[in-house]
C-alpha cells in the first residue's frame, strides 16, 4: 500500500471512530488537509474509495459567482474530476522541448512545443462533431518538387513530400487524382497530379507522374508509425476519374473508379474507416460525426470524394457537403461573412485553400497566400480545414494553430500536473494544490467562482452551484472563457484538464 492511500485509509478511520466524529473536525482543516493529500497522491486518488470534505453550503454569490460548496462528510463524497476520461491518451516524447516552437527539421518537430500542443489540442475534439473538430490540412498534398522529374517539380505547391507534410502535424491531406495513360503502367491508370479536368485532356497532367498507389503508400508509411496512433487523418479526393473524349468532351470511367477505389481499400487497409452500407452512396454528416466514431472502430483514415461511380467506390468513399472557396484575402472582423454565414460554421463544413502554383493564377484571379495572420484568424473563426500551401520546416504558421496552450506549456513535470487558464487566455500547467478558483460550465456561458481552492475540488464546487466543472473545446469557447476570467478579475482559473502522472499523459476530457 502507498503512503498516499495509507494516508487516506487513516483519515476515513478516524472519521468513522466514535471517539471522533467528523463534527469534531474543524471543516476548514478537513478541506485543506484532503486538498494538499490530492494533489500529492495524483492519480492515486481517482483509484481510490470516495472521499469527503466538511463545510457548510453556501448559494452563489449576487453577482452570480459560484461559491466553495461544502458538504456533511458523512453523506457526501468528492468527486474526481477525471470520471469520463477514456484510455485514449498523449505521452510527451522522450525529446520534448517546449522551448522550442517548432522544430528546425522534420524529425525535430515532433519533439517541439507546437507540435504537442496541437495533438493535446486534437484531443479536446475528439468527441466533438467534425464542424467543432478542425483539420489542418495541406492543398494538392501530392504536387511537390520533393518528387523530382515529375511536371509537379515545375510548378509545385508544396517542397516537402507527404509524408513529410504528415511528420510536421498536418491532418488533412488532399489528391487530386486523374484517370490517364501512365508511361511505367503502359495502360490507363489512377494518378495524382496538378491538371484541368478530362473535358480540357487533364491538361497539367503527365504520363510520368505518380501513381495514386505511391501516395497511399506513402500514407500506410506514416499511419504505422508508433508515434502516430490516435491520428484521425482526413483524405479529400477531388475526383477527376473521368475519361477525356476528344476535342472537348469527357466520360465518367468506371474502370478508373473501381481501381482507385480498390487501392484505397487494399493499401490503406485495416487503417479505412469504411462506410456501413454498401451499394449506395453514404453521406457523413459533419454536424454529428466525430473522431471518436473512427477511432472506436479501430480506424484512423476517413476519405472523402463525393458520390462517385462504380461499385467499389460507395464501399470506401464518403460524400461530405462543404462549402469551399480558394483564398482572396480572409476577412477576420466578420470571419469572411462576404462568403461564409455565421450559421456556416455550426452547420456545414468549411474549407478555404492557397494555390501557389502558376497553372491556377492563370485560371483563378486574385489567389492569395495564406499567412500567419490569416490562419490565425481562421483558427479564431471556426474554419474547419484550412489547407495550405509550401509549407515549411519551422513554418511559422504552425504554432497559431494552437489556441489553447501558452507558449512552453505544457511543461514537463514529474508530478501530477494540473491545466489552468492564465491571464493571457492560455492554457498553462503547475501545481494541482494552488490555490485559485474555478471555470464552472451552464450551458454555453461560463462562471468562474469568487472562491478558490485546490483542483480535486473543482467538480464539487461547481456542481454544488448547478454547474459542470469543464475546460473549453474550441477556439471560439476558449474565448468566452477568458471574457468570463477577465470580468470576474481572476488571474487565472482551473479548468478540468490533468496529467494525473507527470509524464504528459493528457487523455481525452469528459464529454461535455
């Protein structure tokens, strides 16, 4: 037995003695003693029987603010405020640094603060539906000069290669991919490459580029990594399987949908979230499906591409309404209301992308970069796939894409660790007994209590006032959070996020 359940078996013995009664107990001691045996028992404490505290309950305060809550010992127990967590967890690698902000080389960035900051923040969705569920993603993942003599080394989106884009955080891929004569096949074959559509002969297009099965390949690399368990990746198909009938025709080929459809199935495998009914077109509701959803399969890709043709397609792709539309300059005071509504962002899936190459500045005018300004905003928004192009080792977009964690958090520690939001509105680790208040969840709004006290107590201080003790979800919640902190002139606030072993072992919050 531990010093810390010894500890804790002594006290319930002690309340149970005839010759001390809790009501013998100071309840202001009784509190304070269990708060700092909490925070130096850490994970032993959820594994543990229920516990108490002693005080006298109190309603909220005038202005609203939840009050300490205090209950007889006798009749009621704390409630750890890691019930709900699932086993889903992310463990700092051995290289952590978090003074780094992103890594100087594709394989130093796992070890950098943006790149664990987002997988911690990836989690926080993870029960979420996909319109609260962002996807950073790469446009024309494929179109790269990482892949010399191809026409993409010419007039590239990208320098890196798939893989590489994958290594650096990106969860959202897009193919483009073409049914075309391919030279190495000697016979028409499923390719990805940056061209027109088959009415205009896939103009843009080779017969010496990639094969769709090199991209995949590529995938399966990155998703059998041990690093990359948990991933949910996103897979955009712009689907140009078409047959090109001479002088300014097309015809849809079946023989190119079934092969590209077959490959996805064959070389990403057991890793293809699959849709449940076969022989028709499934849908995804993106108000209403979740990560979560794959990966309680046992799945980590999902691919989307539109209803398609032929009779293996509908067995591996998924239709998806989005509204889309290439970047001409993003609006952050109204979240580009010129195109998107506020309704938009809750109820369809919203894309905005960068296309750096010369083929589309010729057929789309007043194409702009996505930059760090402008994808930050994105992020504020709610946008749920921006995808980029060039991206760059050390780019410096990668680190507005986090918009819970302050800068060098989470910081490594060896014991428990718990999240708290700072006066900056982020997110930072320390100590699970200071002594500060408490981000209470009613519905959408938050309450953050004019009490403050250790962070075991956070459940029960808030449900004793009729509230949830939560942590935000999304950007636009993290927001309203620290408008709540800022007029009830808090420092800082306990939200419900703990690394109960010091190790950086976050798991996915309660659902909401």
């Amino acid at each position: 037995m531990s010093i810390c359940c010894g500890f804790l078996n002594l006290r319930r013995a002690l309340c149970s003695n005839n010759h001390m009664k809790p009501a013998h107990i100071p309840g202001t001691l009784i509190a304070a003693a269990l708060s700092t045996l909490l925070a130096a028992c850490g994970s032993e404490f959820d594994a543990a029987a229920p516990q108490t505290i002693a005080g006298n309950t109190t309603a909220p305060s005038e202005a609203g603010q939840p009050q300490s809550p205090s209950v007889d010992p006798a009749s009621q127990a704390v409630k750890p405020n890691s019930e709900g967590y699932t086993q889903s967890k992310i463990t700092f690698p051995s290289c952590y640094n978090p003074a780094s902000t992103s890594g100087e080389t594709v394989g130093a960035h796992a070890c950098s603060w943006s790149f664990n900051a987002l997988k911690l923040q990836s989690l926080i969705s993870q029960r979420l539906p996909l319109v609260q569920s962002p996807f950073i993603a790469t446009h024309n993942s494929f179109n790269s000069s990482a892949y010399p003599g191809l026409s993409s080394s010419g007039d590239p989106n990208h320098t890196l290669s798939i893989g590489d884009q994958l290594a650096l955080g990106m969860s959202g891929l897009e193919l483009d991919v073409h049914w075309i004569f391919h030279a190495a096949s000697q016979r028409f074959a499923p390719v990805i490459c940056h061209g027109v559509g088959a009415s205009q002969g896939h103009v843009g297009c080779t017969p010496q580029d990639r094969l769709l099965a090199d991209g995949l390949k590529e995938i399966r690399a990155f998703l059998d990594k041990p690093e990359s368990a948990g991933t949910v990746l996103l897979i955009d198909i712009e689907n140009a399987l078409q047959a090109y009938v001479p002088p300014n025709g097309s015809e849809v080929s079946i023989e190119g949908h079934n092969e590209a459809a077959t490959l996805m199935k064959e070389i990403l495998g057991v890793k293809v979230f699959l849709p449940a009914e076969a022989g028709k077109c499934n849908s995804i509701n993106p108000t209403t499906f979740t990560k979560q959803q794959v990966l309680d399969a046992g799945k980590q890709v999902v691919i989307i591409g539109g209803c398609g043709a032929g009779t293996v397609w509908p067995t591996v792709v998924f239709d998806m309404p989005r509204k889309q539309k290439a970047n001409d300059g993003f609006d952050a005071k109204t979240c580009e209301a010129d195109f998107f509504a506020a309704a938009d962002y809750r109820s369809t899936f919203t894309r905005i992308w960068h296309d750096s190459t010369r083929l589309s500045s010729v057929a789309i005018q007043g194409l702009k970069p996505i930059d760090v300004t402008e994808l930050a905003a994105m992020v504020k928004c709610g946008l749920h796939q921006p995808s980029l192009d060039q991206l760059t080792v050390g780019d410096p977009r990668l680190p507005v894409t986090v918009w819970s964690w302050d800068v060098a958090h989470p910081k490594p520690a060896t014991s428990a660790q718990c999240a708290s939001m700072a006066s900056n509105g982020r997110w930072r680790n320390g100590n699970c007994a200071q002594t500060i208040s408490y981000a209470c969840r009613a519905g959408d709004q938050w309450k953050i209590t004019s009490s403050t006290g250790a962070w075991a107590l956070g459940r029960n201080v808030c449900e004793a006032a009729g509230m949830k003790f939560d942590l935000p979800r999304t950007a636009a919640d993290n927001l309203k959070l620290n408008e709540a902190r800022a007029v009830a002139k808090a420092d800082s606030v306990w939200i419900n996020w703990s690394d109960t072993t010091g190790q950086g072992n976050f798991g996915v919050p309660p659902a909401q």
